[in-house]
C-alpha cells in the first residue's frame, strides 16, 4: 500500500494486505468465525489505521490486535446501498493467498 493518507478505495493488492492482516489478528485472538461483532469490531480498527495510511501487514497485524485488546473504540460499519460494489468475480481479485502465509 501506498502512503495515502485518508484513502477511501484500495486495490485488489492493499485489500489482500488488509485481509491477511485481519486473518492472522483473528488467529492471534483466537476469534471464532461466528463472533461477527468482535471480528467486526476488530476489521474496523484495521480499516482505520489502513484509511489513516498504514501499508505494513504485519504492523496491522500487531496494533490491531494491541487496540482490539485494549477495547480502542469504534463504530459499526454503515453501509449505504450506494457504496456496495459486487466482487462476485473472484478471479479477478488474483491468487488466494496460503493460509499460511504470514505478512
């Protein structure tokens, strides 16, 4: 990722920073699939430091889980019809990243 500060879109690239960041501070808090309020709770704070311009998977990684834990506040996710962009098309995303690929 770039070091755009108070970005509002995110590449297929800075999206799968994003996602194996968020992966692996879900393995780190041992956060089950179906604890969507904490899991939401913590994307949200990865999505802050992401849009404040932080482009560092592991440093993502790390004070996601170090504000999550420490109960940093944060507001759900609002959505507008009108933000919503289908991404149906997985193979346009490019290659799945391993499971086990650290940042």
């Amino acid at each position: 990722m770039g070091s755009r500060k108070d970005h509002s879109a995110f590449t297929n690239e800075e999206l799968s920073i994003l996602k194996r960041a968020f992966d692996q501070a879900c393995a780190d808090l041992e956060l089950a699939p179906d604890s969507r309020l904490h899991r939401e709770h913590l994307a949200v704070l990865i999505f802050q430091m992401a849009t404040g311009g932080e482009s560092d998977c592991e440093r993502l990684r790390r004070h996601g889980v170090e504000r999550f834990r420490l109960g940093t506040p944060w507001q759900p996710i609002r959505i507008r019809s009108t933000d919503v962009i289908a991404l149906n098309n997985a193979p346009a995303l490019g290659p799945k990243a391993d499971p086990g690929d650290k940042c």
